[in-house]
C-alpha cells in the first residue's frame, strides 16, 4: 500500500513540475564588481533545494559525529542495564526452582553492575527487590547474618523512595515471616506493626499476625486476628469455627484467678460467648477457680434455649454444670428436672439432674437419675465414672457399705 501511495505522489510531483517549471522563461543574474551569471530561473531553484539539502546534511552529520562519544556512552549503559535486568530475573528463575545459592550470586552481580554504573539511573525498586531476593537466598541456606544485612538494606532504600512504597511492604511481610520461622514473635509483631493501616488488614498480614500472636502466647490478640481472617475467608469455613473456638478457650487457660477470668470473658467477642463450648469450658474453669456461681451464671443464658442445641452441646453444658454445682441454688433445680423429664432417655441430662437433686439433698431423686447416666453407655466415660462415685458417696452417707463397694467398682471398671 505504501508503494502504490509514494507512486502515486510521485507522478503528482512529475506533473506539477512540468506544469509549471516547462513554461518558466524567468531569468536569475547575479552580479558581483565585474562578474555578473545569468542563471535559469528553474536552474536557480534546483541549485536552491539542492544546496539546502547539502547544508542540512552537512550539519547532520557533524552533529553526528560530535555526539558519537556521549552515544556510544548511552548505548554502554543501556547495554550493562539489560544485564542487570537478565541477572535479576535470572536469580528469581533460580530462587523458585530452588537453587538458593545461584540465585543470590545472581542477585548479587545485579547489585554490583548497578553499583558500577553512576550512569545508570538509579532503581530504587530494582535495588530492593535484589537485596530482598538475596536476602531470601540466605533465609534458605539459613546465614541470617547475609539475610538480615539485606531486608535491612532493602528497608533502607525503600524508606528512602516514595516509589518503593509497595515493595517495603512487602519487605516487611517477609521480614515477619522469616522472625516467625526463628521463633521470634516480637520481631515478627514488630514488622507487621510498621505496615500501613491498609496493608496490616490484607490477608496475608493477618496470617502472619496470628501465627506471631500464637507463638508469643498471646491468644486474645490471636482471637481477634482470627475473627478478622473469618470475616476476610482467610481460612475455609469448616476449621474456622473449631480455630475460634480453640483460641477462645486457650484465652481462658490464661487466667490465674476468678478476675482474670472474668476480665477474659468480658474481653472475648460475643459471638464466642454464644458457643457453647466455650461457655462450658469458661464455667469449668470457673469451678476450678473456686467461683462456680460465676461459671453457673454464664451457663443459665443456654438452659433457657437448651432444647433447640445439638446433642454434643447439650451433653457439654451438662458436664459443665455438673462440675460447677457446688453451692447450686434452688432455681436450678426445676430447670434440670424439666428438661430431664423432656428427653428421658439423655443420660448427660439425667447427670446433671443427679448432681442438682443430690446437691439439694433429694437423695432417693438424684440416686435414679445418676444411675440412668452411670448406665448410660452414650455418656463420656469420665462423666460416667464420676456418676457412679456420687452413688458411692451418697450409699456411705446412708451407710450402705456393700452398695458403696459396688459402685465404686462399676466407676473402676470403665474405661
């Protein structure tokens, strides 16, 4: 197409110039003292254009010939660029196929030509991500004196450049990995609290969060980091309700007497103190800790809607109660009585309805209902065992010595 086009306008030149230069009979003199040429007016203008064309390229090529040196001196530097840009992309090759050792050679011989080059304009994203693929290099081959030179100078430069915003966060993100792979949750906690505020919420960074607040013992903080990845899906569905529930409980354990506990509790979301679970484990620690009023309290909200619970939470609220029915009030009684009677064949239900009566000193009652639970085959063996040693205690008490042997046994018996 292009040819046809430049055939084109060159027979359109042809024609416009024997239209108008074939019957020009113009005349050019030129005098100087004596001299004097008489030119061809289209002579005149062929000499013109042809001497304006010599002059430009005369020029040209002067200024080509001066600037040789600087281009030459370009093409040097864009030369040494593309190295280093195949170095660098020739250690990341390495570091994903897993030859740590070439790829910080090759992250290294970047840095050096970019270093040897003042001509070569100085790449604040180029230069961290280098150090950061050395630096990895060396967490691999575990020199953490190379690896922590390097995220401390990728830091450095990055702090420097408000180009390399992105690239120091990610600095940061693999400087809390690397602190949680050395057991060293502060200096993991450390780097992910220098991130943004937008950046310390990606999914990543709260990963990193909770495993640093899991390892430095920190389960409310890990609490709250798992709630924010449930909300984000940082994990699947099913193993986040059994992690939550987990670090709720383990935030509980912490505590050393009934107001620590009290303030775990109140600290905890509520979402977790509707689970079940950790509402029985919050009572059993409760009655651990001398203050099973306080664990009964938290336990009443879930007796009022035990009905519509899952046998597994029924039969953990029951345990619960059982272990916190020291000092139990009256108002509990018709409560486990009720429920009892509702499901007459639930041995933990008849447990605690047991423990409640025997409690409340309605031995022939409670008798019935802990030997239900002790032969209750559905009911965990400790809660079993403990059924069958209120039964002993309570025969010693009405001095039935062979009825207290023999319960006694039937709780040794169990495995």
């Amino acid at each position: 197409m292009r040819l046809v086009v430049g055939i084109v306008l060159l027979f359109v030149v042809a024609v416009v110039a024997a239209s108008v230069l074939g019957t020009n009979d113009g005349l050019v003199t030129l005098t100087w003292r004596a001299w004097r040429v008489e030119l061809s007016l289209n002579l005149f203008l062929l000499l013109l254009v042809g001497g304006g064309a010599a002059a430009v390229s005369a020029v040209l090529a002067l200024r080509s010939l001066l600037t040789l040196p600087q281009r030459a001196r370009e093409w040097r530097t864009a030369r040494r660029d593309r190295v280093a840009q195949a170095a660098l992309r020739d250690a990341l090759a390495q570091y994903f196929g897993g030859r740590y050792s070439r790829a910080q050679r090759s992250a290294q011989r970047a840095l050096a030509i970019q270093a040897d080059t003042p001509d070569l304009p100085q790449d604040n994203d180029f230069s961290v991500l280098a150090h950061l693929l050395a630096a990895g290099s060396a967490h691999r081959l575990q020199d953490r004196a190379r690896r922590d030179a390097g995220l401390h100078q990728a830091l450095d430069i990055a702090r420097r450049s408000l180009s390399a915003r992105s690239v120091q966060e990610g600095a940061r993100l693999l400087g809390a990995e690397w602190a949680l792979d050395d057991r060293d949750p502060e200096r993991a906690l450390d780097h992910l609290g220098q991130l943004p505020p937008g950046a310390a919420r990606r999914t990543q960074a709260l990963r990193l969060r909770l495993s640093a607040s899991r390892q430095a013992r920190q389960p409310l903080e890990a609490l709250r980091t798992a709630r924010l990845l449930a909300r984000h899906q940082g994990f699947p569905r099913a193993g986040a309700q059994g992690l939550l529930r987990s670090l709720a409980v383990e935030s509980l354990d912490t505590a050393r007497d009934i107001d620590q506990l009290g303030r775990a509790w109140s600290q905890i979301d509520a979402v977790d103190r509707r689970d079940a679970w950790v509402a029985a484990h919050a009572a059993t620690r409760a009655a651990a800790l001398g203050a099973p009023e306080d664990g009964r309290a938290w336990l009443l909200p879930f007796w009022t809607d035990l009905a519509a619970r899952a046998p597994e939470e029924r039969a953990e609220l029951c345990a619960a109660l059982v272990r916190a029915s020291d000092g139990i009030g009256a108002d509990w009684l018709p409560r486990v009585e009720s429920l009892a009677q509702q499901w007459p064949n639930d041995g933990s239900l008849a447990l605690s309805a047991g423990v409640v009566c025997q409690r409340r000193g309605l031995w022939g009652v409670a008798r019935r209902y802990l030997q239900q639970a002790g032969d209750d085959a559905a009911v965990a063996p400790p809660l079993r065992r403990l059924a069958w040693r209120e039964l002993g205690a309570q025969a010693l008490v009405d001095g039935d010595a062979e009825r207290a042997a023999q319960a006694h046994l039937r709780a040794a018996r169990i495995d």
